[in-house]
C-alpha cells in the first residue's frame, strides 16, 4: 500500500469515528431531553411524597412501549375513589374518579384531574403510609392498553394530544374489565389547576345500561386479593382471566 492510499484510509477511518461518534452523541442528547421533559411532568409528584418512606415508584427513565398503558387503581384514601390513568408522552395522565367508571352511556362520572404519575405507577398495589400524601391502600382493579377513539384518520398519539388538550379526549380502551369507546370531556367548572371532566362510556358492544361495573368486581386483576386483603398483607391469589369477583 502506497503513502497515499494510507492516509486516505486514515481519513475515512477517521470520518467513520466521527459520524458514529455524532449518532451516539446526538442518542444522547435525545434521551436527556425526554429524561429531563418527563422529571418536569413529574416534579409535583415527587414533590409531594416521601420516597423513603412509601413504596410508590419515583419514576426514572423508561423505554417507550409498543402499546400505550391504561390503569384503574381503586383507592381507599381520605375518600374511596377510583384514579384513572392513562399513558401518553411518557407520563400517565391522571383522574380522581369519586364513583367509578360506568358502562351505562347515560351515566356521566365525575373526574378530577390530578398530576402526571409515573409509567411504574401501573403495578403498584399495596398501602401507602397514614400521614403520607394519598395515604390508604390501592388496587389495580383493571389495566390493559389504550388507543385513539376519534374517527378521524390521524395519527393515534397525535389525536390523544389533539383530544387531551382541546377537552375532548376520546379513547378506545383494551383492559381486563373495561373495553370500548369512552370519553373525557373537560368542564368550565372547579379550579383551573384541578380541571374537572366529566368520563362517559359511548353506546357501542361493550355499553352495559343498567349495569355497576364497580360493584360487580371487588378484588386485583393484579393479585386477585380485596382492598382488606391487600391491607392486611396477605400473599397475591392466582388471578383467572375473565373471573367476576
């Protein structure tokens, strides 16, 4: 090999290195600005629990799904209710229901948006320290994944961010308990930190008018154990799929 055909093998070498360097460096800034977008969605969470003292996740970083994550823990706080969470742009959005959902379509439940909450959030069952923020015990009472429910062709995550900031949030969830087309329709009432929406269950196969979902099942479909089982401590059931209980 000639002295000219060397350094112009060192070059390309050298122009190799320098764009394999630029990718992962270009990786890396990429996912330091998600890190640091989502630690912003979550600091009035963290600000408000004591992570050395409750087993709830603080949330780090997490690699994106093929399937956004859908929740309902049922929540024995100062008040029984129901949260609503639902996965988009790498936070769960989250909603006090006081009721429940309903899949009676007359039916409008009550739901009070509360802050962002981490993906992990999704498995955490058990009991959250008297004297903490959200103190009492939580169940996974349904989970599953979820997907845009507009009838527009559009893309599914741009239509849940178009949906989730005009008020008129619509969603097809794919649970264990809860499936079909649903609606989160934000009101003009309450304090414009704590937005108030209304969740109603579209008239499609999976309506039930008359029915309480709510009542109909009372344990995990995590663990398959009562909200006084999962106080108490006692160890996770086998959990049939489908089972009403």
């Amino acid at each position: 090999m000639t002295e000219k055909s060397e350094r112009a093998e060192s070059a390309e070498r050298a122009e190799r290195t320098k764009k394999v360097r630029a990718g992962r460096s270009a990786k890396s800034t990429k996912a330091a600005a998600a890190g640091t977008a989502d630690g912003a969605r979550l600091a009035e969470y963290r600000r408000k629990r004591d992570f050395t003292r409750t087993a709830e996740p603080s949330g780090g970083a997490r690699k994106a799904a093929g399937k956004l994550a859908y929740v309902i823990q049922k929540h024995a706080a100062s008040h029984l209710h129901f949260d609503l969470r639902l996965e988009l742009d790498g936070v769960m959005k989250s909603w006090a229901v006081p009721k429940g959902p309903s899949l009676d379509p007359s039916v409008k439940r009550l739901a009070m948006e509360v802050e962002d909450h981490p993906i992990e959030y999704n498995k955490f069952e058990g009991t959250i320290p008297q004297g903490e923020y959200g103190g009492g015990t939580v169940m996974v009472w349904d989970r599953g994944s979820y997907t845009y429910g507009g009838s527009d062709e559009v893309d599914p995550v741009e239509g849940l961010r178009r949906g989730y900031a005009k008020g008129d949030f619509k969603f097809e969830l794919r649970g264990k308990r809860l499936h079909g087309s649903w609606v989160l329709v934000r009101t003009r009432r309450g304090d414009p930190k704590r937005a108030q929406w209304l969740l109603i269950k579209h008239r499609d196969e999976a309506a039930e008018p008359g029915s309480d979902v709510v009542e109909e099942y009372q344990t995990s479909v995590a663990t398959g154990r009562t909200m006084d089982e999962i106080t108490a401590g006692r160890r996770p059931r086998s959990v049939r799929s489908g089972a009403k209980s």
